[in-house]
C-alpha cells in the first residue's frame, strides 16, 4: 500500500476541510434564507382615543383567538388625527379607534382613512352606525339622555331635546360646554331634524337655562342634579351606569336620587352616538385591521362592551348590561351618524352664536 507523503495528506485533508466547510456554510446559507423567508409574527396597529378597561379586554381576546400581536398608543381624538395626517405614508398605524361620530368624519375629512368593504361588518353594523362608504364603522352605541332630579321633576315634564330650550327650565339645566364632541353631535342632529336656524333657536334658549356655567364632564353634571344644583342635565347612558354600579356606597346613593328620560320617543327616537373605528389610509396590515373589526362585531366582543362598559351592543341579539336594560327597549334616532360629522361646523358656529362656552 503505497501512502500520500505528509504534504498531499495536508492538501487532502484540507480539501476535506474546506468540502466540509463549504457544505456547512452553504447549509447555514439555506437556513437563513430559510429563516429569511419565515413570516414576520402578525400584528395589528392602534391608534386609539378610548381610555377603557373593556378594550384591554378586547385586545386580549382578539390576541388569544388569532394569534395577531395588538400595539396601541392611546391618545386625543385631533391629536391622533394630526399625527396621522404629519405620518403620512410612513404611519406604522393600521388603525383609529375612536369616540363619537363626529371625531371619526375629522379623521375621514382630514384623509386619514381608507374605504374597506367587508361583508361581516356590513351585516352586522346596522347602516346608521356606520359610514356609507366603509370608511368607519360604529362597533357600540350610546344615547344622549335627559337626567333629572326625582323630588323635583316629573318624568312627564319634558319629552323632546327641543323642551330643554323651554322658559321653564330658566336656571335649573346643567349641561356640558360646547366644546365637548357629544353636544356637537347632538346639536348636529338637531340641525338634521330642525334645520339651522330652529338648532340655533333651540342654543340660544339651552343657554338662557343654564343653572351654571358649563363645567366638568357628564358625571359631574350626574353629581349636581343629584345635589340639587340643578334640576336636569344631559349625559351618556353609560356615565349613569357606571355611576349606579359603583363600588363606592355614595355614588350609588347619588345616582339613585336621578331618573332617566329617553327623548323624542313619539317623533324621531332618542339620539344615538357610536364608538367605532377606521382603516387608516396607509395600512401596514389591513387585513389584520379588518380582522380586527370583525373581531369586535362577534358576540364574544360586544358583550365585554356591554358588561365592561355599559354600552349598547351594535349588533342584534346581544343584551345590554342589566342596569341599562332596567331602563327598558326605546325608540332611536335612525339619521346615519355620519349625518353629525358633516353637521359638526355649522354645529359649532351655531353654539359660539348662542354663546354656548
């Protein structure tokens, strides 16, 4: 047997080493390439101005059911508008989840939000609560009610929005200032219903009533009728429930001292505003997103908006929470909520003439 001299024996195992070498690296190669082509982990990105402790659970439900990793920034409704219009295409946003119809038409106004069709959300959303052209969609509602005091006022006393304008009320309303969304809104379908010139009518007798200058939010005005410092005010149905669902004894004993008036039950219906959301123009994931939306149109999902929040479900068959449903069923208001977005501006200018601060 004839053996390599020491030098071939050194190229041979080095040939060996280097075959062995390339393969490993050509090996590494495809792995990464491997690794390269795996897709990213699914997300969807929020941008949202609801504060609540039923979203937390939203976004937890949808994370565990689709495997899709939820990232929210929380933030003012203009805020979140003015940061997506300065993004632009560069806004890692999928999202805007936001209060009240009249935010989400700024966002639409401003082009910050993308038209999407989607046959779960558009038989599921009635077509009140949402925009026509998918821009947004209402995924839980509110109505705008009148409170009063029990010792001081009769249920029967007033029926109509349009009553709060009455002589009668002279010093006894309490009200939100006009800069809040809510009375925007409101007074964007009395504008719908009324015209303008009733609307700006009806401003300027709610201001002659005011018991106060406008101050603090709806809770607050709860708080007053209930101390007497007026005798009816105007708030979301949910602030009442929280209020009478409370932990704490003497907020319990606040709101029951006030009842509930659902308006305009013989014309139009009660007003009802939404919470929703929108595609954003520039959607890194827009399939997530719309995943995510028809994630919220899903039993599981409007039930944690009514149990969490006491708001009403959007979607048929799904019970409100048991101290809004006490209140029983009542007539609302049909006008499409986009209605109140584009009624916003003349809103506004209505309620600076009637010197609503």
């Amino acid at each position: 047997m004839v053996f390599p001299t020491r030098r071939a024996f050194t190229k041979l195992v080095g040939g060996m080493m280097m075959g062995t070498a390339l393969l490993t690296l050509a090996a590494c190669g495809e792995k990464k390439e491997e690794q390269a082509a795996a897709p990213a982990p699914q997300e969807v990105n929020i941008y949202s101005s609801r504060h609540y402790d039923a979203d937390k659970l939203l976004f937890a439900a949808f994370e565990e059911k689709t495997g899709i990793l939820v990232n929210v920034i929380e933030g003012k409704d203009d805020e979140l508008i003015e940061r997506l219009r300065a993004e632009g295409q560069n806004s890692p946003a999928d999202l805007l989840l936001a209060v009240d119809a009249g935010r989400l038409w700024r966002a639409q106004d401003a082009g910050v939000l993308q038209p999407v069709r989607s046959d779960v959300l558009e038989k599921k959303v009635p077509a009140a609560y949402r925009e026509p052209e998918g821009h947004w969609f209402g995924l839980s509602a509110r109505a705008r009610i009148i409170i009063y005091n029990k010792e001081k006022v009769q249920p029967t006393d007033l029926a109509r929005y349009e009553d709060l304008a009455d002589p009668k009320w002279q010093g006894r309303l309490l009200i939100r200032s006009s800069t809040n969304i809510y009375n925007q809104s409101l007074v964007g379908s009395i504008v719908a219903a009324d015209g303008p010139e009733q609307a700006e009518a009806w401003a300027q007798g709610v201001v002659k009533n005011f018991a106060r200058p406008p101050q603090g939010g709806d809770i607050d005005q709860i708080k007053a009728v209930a101390a007497g410092e007026g005798d009816i005010a105007v708030s979301n149905t949910y602030y009442l429930a929280r209020l009478l669902n409370s932990s704490n004894d003497a907020e319990k004993a606040e709101a029951e001292k006030v009842g509930v008036i659902f308006p305009n039950q013989g014309d139009r219906g009660a007003h009802v505003n939404i919470s929703g959301a929108g595609v954003t123009k520039h959607a890194p994931h827009k399939d997530a997103a719309i995943k995510f939306l028809e994630f919220l149109t899903t039993a599981e999902a409007q039930q944690i908006f009514a149990e969490a929040n006491y708001e009403f479900p959007v979607v048929d068959g799904i019970p409100a929470h048991p101290v809004v449903a006490a209140w029983g069923d009542f007539k609302r208001d049909s006008l499409n909520a986009a209605v109140y977005g584009r009624n916003n501006a003349e809103a506004l200018k209505i309620m600076d003439r009637a010197g609503w601060k």
